[in-house]
C-alpha cells in the first residue's frame, strides 16, 4: 500500500487488490465471497481495528479460562482411575 496524495485529515491510498482484500477481512482477493469494492465505496477500517483490539484486551480473560479448563483436565485426570474402580465396584 502506498500514501499517493493527503487531504486536510485523510490520505489517498494505491493499494493492490490482495490488501484491498485483507482490508475488508479476506486472506486473499480470489477467496469464495470476497467482493471488490467499487470506486466510491467505503472500508470501515476502524469498526474492524475496535474489534481487534477487544481481542487483544481479552488476552487475560482467555488465559484465565485457559488455566482454569486446564486444572479441570488434571483433575479429571487423576481422579480417573477412581472414578473407574468405583464404577466397577458399584453393583449393577
């Protein structure tokens, strides 16, 4: 992406048609769906970069969930074999 020109609080962009892609969320400008975007049309950059950003700031919060659910598995990976002997032992 290259700056071609600046308004008073913009840029005018060159871009190729793959980071026009990336822009409005594809890997690539040929993936099943992506639309190309007309002269005139807008990219919602920043709704985009927001979202982003709410993941980022979620880093803690995954963290956490992922340290819990991992302390679930070890648990539930100790008490297995009393689990079974009790499943065993119970009649039936």
């Amino acid at each position: 992406m290259k700056i071609i020109g600046r308004g008073d609080d913009s840029f005018i962009i060159e871009a190729r048609r793959n980071e026009v892609a990336n822009l409005i969320g594809y890997y690539w400008a040929g993936e099943k769906g992506c639309p190309m975007p007309k002269i005139g049309d807008e990219i919602n950059i920043s709704a985009m970069y927001e979202k982003l950003s709410d993941i980022k700031q979620m880093t803690g919060v995954r963290d956490t969930i992922k340290n819990a659910a991992t302390s679930i598995l070890n648990t539930v990976e100790i008490a297995s074999p009393v689990i079974e002997a009790l499943a065993k032992a119970a009649p039936q």
